[in-house]
C-alpha cells in the first residue's frame, strides 16, 4: 500500500471529501501497517477538528485454493 505518509494523506483526502474510506492488510505488517497509518491521519486531521474511527473486519482470503489466514 506505499510507505505510510500516503496511506494516511489518502485517508485525510477521503474523509475531507466526506468519503469513507476501506484499508485492507493482509498478513501482520500490513495489518500493523493500516492501524499506523489510521493514528497518523488522526493527528494530520486533528487540526481541522475531523477524527477517523476503525472497525476492523476479517475475512478468509482464498489464493490457489489455500486459506491465507
């Protein structure tokens, strides 16, 4: 998903247009790397009196007939 300071301008982006916007990580760097960056924009927005919240969903990714969790 790129290095961190773009994941958390794209979300700021997105929630400054009132979109909502969907990080997927698959695997525990990318995990750790959605919820660093989900911080990050928190403090990137804090300044314009806008918050982000996380939910976080799992899912079973089937790649070549495997279960990647």
């Amino acid at each position: 998903m790129g290095n961190i300071s773009q994941q958390f301008s794209g979300i700021a982006a997105k929630v400054r247009e009132g979109t909502v916007p969907c990080l997927t990580g698959i695997g525990p760097d990318a995990v750790a790397n959605c919820v660093l960056a989900i911080g990050h924009c928190r403090l990137y927005l804090e300044p314009d009196g806008l918050d982000v919240r996380a939910r976080p969903e799992f899912i079973h990714i089937m790649k070549a007939g495997e279960d990647l969790n």
